[in-house]
C-alpha cells in the first residue's frame, strides 16, 4: 500500500483515472486489492481494513482533501477480452463492498462493439509469426474508452491509466499481462481472433513461459509505435506464488517492468519435473471457472509434463458451458477439440470459423493432440455433451469421492493404484519436464 500510494503521489493530480483490472478468473492475481487501495488512495472510496469496517480519521482524510480535492473521476474497465462480464457478486468479492456500492463506475468491455483500430503491425510480422500461413496486417485496437484518455495537444497529463495484473506463463502469449492486458484484455474481434491464431500457429510448447516470441514481438511493436507516446499509461504488475502470497510487485512504463516481472514468475510459477505425469487430477476452482474456454487451463499447463498415453483428470465443478459466449459455445459443441490437424482442415472448408479465429486456436489449445486422455469431471455439462466434443467424461461425485482434494498435497501423491499428480490451480503456473527446457 505505502509504494502504491508513494508512486501515485510522485504522478500528481489528475482529472480521471481509467483502471484496468482483470476480471473474476484471475481472482488470485490481487488486482482487486490494488484497485480497491487506488480508490481509497483517491477518496474515491472510504480506507477498508482487514475485518471490513471503515477506517478514516478525519486528519487523514483531509490531508487527501488538501492534495487531491474530491478525488479524480474513476471509472474501472476489467480487461475481460473474450470473458462474460463480472456479475455483481464477483465484484463483490474481488474488488470489495465498497466497490459494490459504484458499480456505474464499472465498465462492462463488449469485444464485438466497443473497440477502435488504433494502427497495425506490418503483415510480414504476422507471416513470420504464422510460418506463411498467414499474410496479413495485424490491428491493433482498444475499447474505445481507454483511448478517449489520450494527451491533450498540451498542457499537463489530465487522464491516467492504470493497466494491473498478474504475470504468469500464458498459452497464448507466452508470458501473461503487460500490453497483452490492453490489445487482448480490452481489444476487439479483429485483434483478438489473428493474435490467438498466430499464438496456436506458433506452437504451443513453443510459447508457454516465453517473454520473447513472435507474437510478443507484435505486441510490442503496436505498444511502441501507437500507445507509448498517446497515453500516460503505467503497469502494476504482481507475481504470485503457489501459496498465494505476493512475490514481486513491479510499477512501471515499459518492457523493463515486464521483463523483471517474467525472470521472477519462471523462478515462482516454473515446474520442472524429473519425470512424465501418468495421471494428474487437476482442480478447477468453481467460483472461478464456468465453461471450458477457461478451465481448458488445465490441459495447457501440464500437456508438456504429461506422459504420452497419460491421464489428466479435470476436475470442474463449476463448468456449466463451452464458451464464454453463445456463439463461441456453439463453435465448440460443434467442432470440439479433435488435434491440429482436423481444426484446420476444419478452418480451411467453413467460414465461420475463419471468422473466428480465436475460437479455432481454442480448439487446437484444448486438443491433447492425441498423446494422453482428457477426462472431464464437470458440475452440470452431461456425459453427452462432454463425449460429443472429444474429451472423457467422469461423474463429478464419483471422482470427488476417489480423490478429496481438501487431503490432497500439490505434487506427487499415492493411492491404490500407484502415483499420481495433484494440481490445485493450474492457472497459476506452468508444468514441464526438465528434458524439455533448452
């Protein structure tokens, strides 16, 4: 609280603040406690301590006044990308009750509706990033709120952005967070579609826990060329560890931030293991993960230590649909995640799915590509609907009999039937064999 509160100081006053957490599926990334303690920082909110209750002596309070009068005018746009809104009750819990209480300052990001092309990344990026397979520029583009927070022609900053979240190994991008949390967190169809095709394209393994990579590259080059010089925009970043404690905390502009938050994570969030996982139970926590586009965490995160003719058993209470959407849904239930190979051949012959290519990458990410089984043990999706798209299906209180999590330790555990995997929240970190780093 007290560097937050020294680095919003240093910046001075402003008119408005546009903050820009993630939302409810990375709960554990803390952003919603930083957000909460920038809306206090601003008066924007009464302090909150631990038990709840408010906690401003009036000394304290006008000292803010004398600084910062009534406080800048915040509006909060969680960084949904493709993700359903947050329901009040998610608010309620991530960002506190408070919080609750200014939910006309928060914004819902509509990724089909409420975007702007704000430049593109040179098509021969894109082709290098795709080995040929595509040829075309890449948009670059963001809610159009947080690019009316641009410069004035002179004067002093009036508007500031505060981009928070959690760096971590992402299947996607690499490494999670920084630009990615704009051009994908806030972007629109266009963006979101081609960056996941190139990131599916590229490879998976290829990728996971990488802070270098093709499509970084044209993340970057769009941050250099057409956000840096238009916006007074900084990163909060955070590395969170297994435990749930906050590892590093990183404020800053640029690469350099991102870059020690990355070192960091791989040395927090990086597994590597001496040998193959045969079978894994993974825990998908039911508060957070309601369709597979999200709980699908879990094949991305351990494919590369799992054994080839391993089992990955997912267990998902929560899961209830495919997609985030009704359209992404369908796309799901009626291609399902069959391996590379047939989701392109797939792509090639519907345009429906060229027109989504954001949901083709899902398909190929959600694929085990043959070398193990994915068995799916979910709160309300039926054996029919979970065989129908090409995993296995497992009765959810069948398997919460066999394995109870609550006596289960992260890591290697025995039963009757030998050794197994246990994996409490796979989207907090990356799993691997030790064989298979270079």
């Amino acid at each position: 609280r007290s560097c937050l509160a020294r680095f919003l100081d240093a910046l001075g006053k402003r008119d408005d603040v546009l903050i820009l957490p993630p939302d409810y599926t990375r709960f554990h990334s803390q952003a919603g406690k930083i957000t909460r303690m920038i809306c206090e920082h601003y008066n924007f909110i009464p302090v909150e301590t631990e038990d709840g209750h408010s906690n401003q002596e009036e000394k304290a309070v006008e000292e803010k006044r004398d600084i910062y009068g009534t406080g800048p005018n915040i509006e909060i746009l969680p960084a949904l990308g493709t993700h359903a809104p947050m329901t009040e009750e998610e608010i309620r819990k991530m960002f506190g009750e408070e919080l609750v209480k200014k939910t006309g300052s928060f914004i819902a990001h509509d990724w089909r509706n409420d975007v702007v092309t704000i430049g593109e990344a040179p098509a021969e990026m894109v082709k290098k990033a795709t080995h040929g397979v595509v040829d075309r520029p890449w948009p670059a583009q963001l809610n159009k709120k947080v690019w009316e927070k641009r410069h004035q022609r002179q004067g002093r900053p009036r508007s500031l952005v505060l981009s928070i979240g959690q760096v971590v190994p992402h299947e996607v991008m690499g490494m999670a967070n920084f630009n990615k949390n704009l051009f994908v967190g806030t972007g629109g169809v266009k963006a979101i579609n081609l960056s996941h095709f190139i990131g599916a394209v590229h490879g998976m393994e290829n990728m996971m826990g990488r802070k270098d990579n093709p499509l970084r590259d044209i993340l970057n080059y769009a941050s250099e060329n057409f956000l840096e010089k238009q916006l007074d925009l900084w990163y909060i970043l955070t590395v969170i560890a297994p435990d749930l404690s906050i590892r590093g905390f990183y404020i800053g502009r640029d690469i350099q931030c991102y870059n020690a938050a990355c070192d960091l994570s791989l040395k927090v969030n990086f597994t590597a293991l001496d040998r193959p996982i045969q079978r894994c139970i993974a825990y998908m926590d039911p508060e957070e993960f309601h369709s597979t586009w999200v709980a699908n965490k879990s094949i991305y995160r351990t494919r590369m230590a799992m054994a080839d003719g391993g089992k990955l058993i997912i267990i998902a209470p929560g899961v209830k649909q495919f997609g985030e959407d009704e359209k992404v849904g369908d796309m799901v239930k009626k291609y399902g995640y069959h391996g590379t190979k047939q989701t392109m051949k797939a792509l090639d012959d519907n345009p429906e799915l060229q027109d989504s290519l954001s949901a083709v990458a899902h398909l190929i990410h959600g694929s085990s590509e043959g070398r193990f089984d994915v068995v799916y043990a979910p709160g309300y999706l039926s054996r029919e609907e979970i065989e129908s798209v090409g995993f296995q299906y497992a009765d959810l209180t069948d398997v919460c009999q066999r394995y109870n999590v609550n006596d289960l330790k992260d890591g290697w555990n025995t039963d009757e039937e030998g050794e197994f995997f246990y994996i409490s929240n796979p989207a907090l970190g990356l799993w691997t064999l030790e064989s298979r780093i270079q």
